[in-house]
C-alpha cells in the first residue's frame, strides 16, 4: 500500500474524552488514538469500524 492509498486519521480536531474515554470527535478510544502511528494499516481498518459502531450506537435513542 502507498502513502497516497494509507488509511487516514478519522481525527477531525475536535478533541474531548467522554467518560468512557472516547473522543466525541472522531469516536476513537483513547487507546486507538494513542496508537494510530503505530498501528498496521489492517488495524486501522478496524479502528474506522469501530469508530463507526461507536457512532451508530451513539446516535440511537
């Protein structure tokens, strides 16, 4: 994979841990965005999933 085809940061720059310790921005847990660089591309496949359940869930009544 190149760096133009890279999974990007879901991170939109709107910073704030809830009490869970995800970010109501991006809806990535402090552990995901700690360890975004670091992650595989693979990984951070997995994290934009997660982030994306996080979101769907969240916006449920």
């Amino acid at each position: 994979m190149t760096d133009q085809e890279s999974v990007r940061s879901p991170c939109i720059s709107n910073c704030c841990l809830d009490d869970e310790d995800i970010c109501l921005g991006c809806f990535r847990h402090i552990d995901e965005i700690v360890g975004w660089h670091s992650a595989s591309e693979l990984d951070k496949v997995k994290i934009i999933k997660n982030c994306d359940e996080r979101l769907v869930n969240k916006a449920k009544p």
